[in-house]
C-alpha cells in the first residue's frame, strides 16, 4: 500500500503560485513530511518539513491540516527553473521501521 | 566540505559480474540509504541502514548486497543475480531524528 498519493503531473506558468497537494491517509503520530525536488540525472535535494500546521522557508510553503491527512507544497512565483519531479515523503527520523520511502513524485512543468 | 560522494559516476560492466557502488559521507549521519531509480520512475529504496553493522531490506533488495563496517560508509554491491541491473543508484544519508536526507550525485550502472 502506497504511504502517499501525489498527482502524476502539473503544468504552470512563470510567476504563478503553485500548489501541490499530497495524500498520506496512513500517517502515523511519529511520521514526519518532507518534500524534496529532483532534477534530471541529479540526487533529490531537500525543501521543506513539517510536523503540522504551516511551515515556511526561503523557497516554499507547506501546509498541513489538522488530521494530517494531506499536505500541500506551495511554490510562489515559479520559474522555468522549478520545472522538475517534486516528491512527497512520510516517515519517520532516520527511517524509522521503514527506510525513507519515496513515491512516483510529480513532474511539475512551468512554461513561459 | 561535508557531503556525500559517490563514485563513479558512471560505470559499465559485463553481464554476469559483480560490481561494488562506493558511497561515504563526512555528515556524522547514522543513517544511510541506497536507491535505484529506472528513467522516468521514482527512487525505490533498496537497503538502508541506522547504525554501523546493521542493515535492512528495502522494497527491492533481492540481488542487492550492502556492508556498513564504518559509519562514513556503505556500500552497495550489485550482483549477478540481479536481473536489470542497469539504473541509475542514488545513495544518502540522514541523521537517526531526521527526516532530511542529503543525496550524492548518483551512479550510472549500464551491464551489457
């Protein structure tokens, strides 16, 4: 059973805010979400993290309700350098009972 | 700098032998995974590892051979049994709280 659900893809357009929303109906109380983004022949190279509620750094925003069901990637202003596969991943610390598992990801296109 | 290598970056070898994957980091992480990731499909965690002499099964494993005798190191050994080893392996590194990982830059396995 797949930890997260993620759409396949998503086309943008420079300057727009984008949003990418990520099913986890199985996370557990000790599971943290983080999103990573993957270029072409390239390591993935980590975002952003939250716990709940909304986080936000230099480069995203994340949102995560109450059930901690779902989570959300905003991206403002995008680029044509944002284009790129945009993982979500559930878990815990270090792996947990697991291992860091990720997800087909989404391959986010932005066009000018 | 801290980070994590691996080498090389692209490898060949014929049907039918082994071949050994190097990864080390300068992090202090003690954790450690190793991913094969097929053109166009998501990262599918093989082994992964939490502490020095200790190491665990991920979703694809079967034909896969891993070692942790040092912390700054793990291994990856692809072998004969593996049926399409050709893919391209990503390794990386966490702390045990922490579900940031840091990513080499890959290894590019071609067996002909």
């Amino acid at each position: 059973l797949a930890k997260t659900t993620q759409p396949i893809s998503m086309d943008s357009y420079e300057g727009q805010e984008v949003n990418i929303t990520c099913s986890h109906n199985n996370i557990a109380t000790n599971d943290y979400i983080t999103w990573y983004q993957q270029f072409p022949s390239q390591g993935p190279r980590f975002i952003i993290q939250g716990y709940k509620t909304k986080v936000t750094n230099e480069v995203a925003s994340l949102f995560i309700p109450a059930d901690r069901k779902s989570s959300t990637l905003s991206l403002p202003r995008v680029s044509l350098s944002d284009t790129a596969v945009y993982y979500c991943l559930v878990g815990e610390g270090g792996g947990g009972a697991d291992g860091l598992t990720f997800g087909k990801g989404t391959h986010l296109i932005i066009q000018p | 700098d801290g980070g994590i290598t691996q080498s090389p970056k692209y490898l060949f070898r014929k049907e039918g032998q082994n071949v050994t994957l190097s990864c080390e980091q300068n992090l202090n992480h003690d954790a450690m995974y190793w991913y094969r990731q097929d053109p166009g499909q998501g990262l599918r965690l093989i082994y992964y590892s939490q502490i020095v002499n200790d190491f665990q099964k991920g979703d694809i494993a079967e034909g896969y051979s891993v070692s942790r005798e040092k912390k700054e190191s793990f291994p990856l050994t692809v072998t004969s049994a593996q049926k399409n080893p050709t893919a391209f392996y990503l390794c990386a590194s966490s702390s045990r709280t922490n579900t940031e990982a840091f990513f080499g830059q890959g290894t590019r396995l071609t067996v002909v």
